[in-house]
C-alpha cells in the first residue's frame, strides 16, 4: 500500500487494484460505541402447540431466542452466513458454513457516563 501525501486525514492507503481502504482513529476505539455478541441461529424450530407448520416452529424459536436476548438488553443487528474450515477426517480439511445472530449494546461501564451526558442540564428556578 501506498500512503497519499498531506496531512492525516488525507493518509488513505490505496491498495494495488484501485480499492481504498478505511482508517479508524485509535483515539476514537478508547471508548467503543457497541460491545458485539454473536450466537448461533437455531437450526430448527422447537415443537409449541401454537405453532402448526414448521416454519412456524421455527420462526416462534427464532423470537424467542431474540426476546431473550432483548431482555439482556442486547439489540438485534442482523443475522451472517460465515464459513468456518474444520477437520474432516484424520487429515482432510472441509468448509463448513454456520448461521450466526448478531446482537449489540452499549458498553456496559459506559452506562451511567451515558445516561449522564444525555440527562439534560438542571437548570436554577432562581436564574428564570
């Protein structure tokens, strides 16, 4: 890669095909803005009584599994197919491709510095 000249913010490295890519301030990491938690997606619903056909099954599975996370306080991002090469055998490799959920929150030390920041200021009934 090759930096372009100027200032830092101009220090975009150009990859050889023509792409650019994207820098972060460190800075700016010290206090993340999300903490991340990815689990595994069902694989198939759970019998209920409500639910007759199996993809009702599944999607009453895949709420409840939602709603229990929203109850951690974890917000729903979205959901990723991502490969994942395992053993296969004594030598042999193989790809394998697994469903995951992807949830996020605040960090949970950031909380009261948070909710501090956007309390609005107090103001004194003597100043009005």
């Amino acid at each position: 890669m090759n930096w372009l000249p100027g200032n830092w913010d101009n220090k975009i490295p150009r990859c050889r095909t023509g792409g650019t890519a994207t820098l972060v301030r460190t800075e700016l990491m010290s206090h993340p803005a999300y903490e991340y938690s990815v689990v595994a997606a069902p694989m198939r619903g759970e019998k209920a009584r409500e639910a007759k056909t199996p993809t009702e099954r599944f999607a009453l599975t895949l709420t409840a599994e939602l709603n229990r996370m929203a109850a951690e306080g974890w917000e729903y991002l979205r959901a990723d197919v991502l490969p994942s090469e395992e053993r296969s055998g004594l030598t042999g490799r193989a790809t394998v491709y697994h469903n995951v959920l992807v949830f996020r929150r605040p960090p949970q030390g950031q909380d009261a510095e948070v909710k501090r920041l956007l309390k609005p200021a107090a103001t004194d009934p003597a100043e009005s």
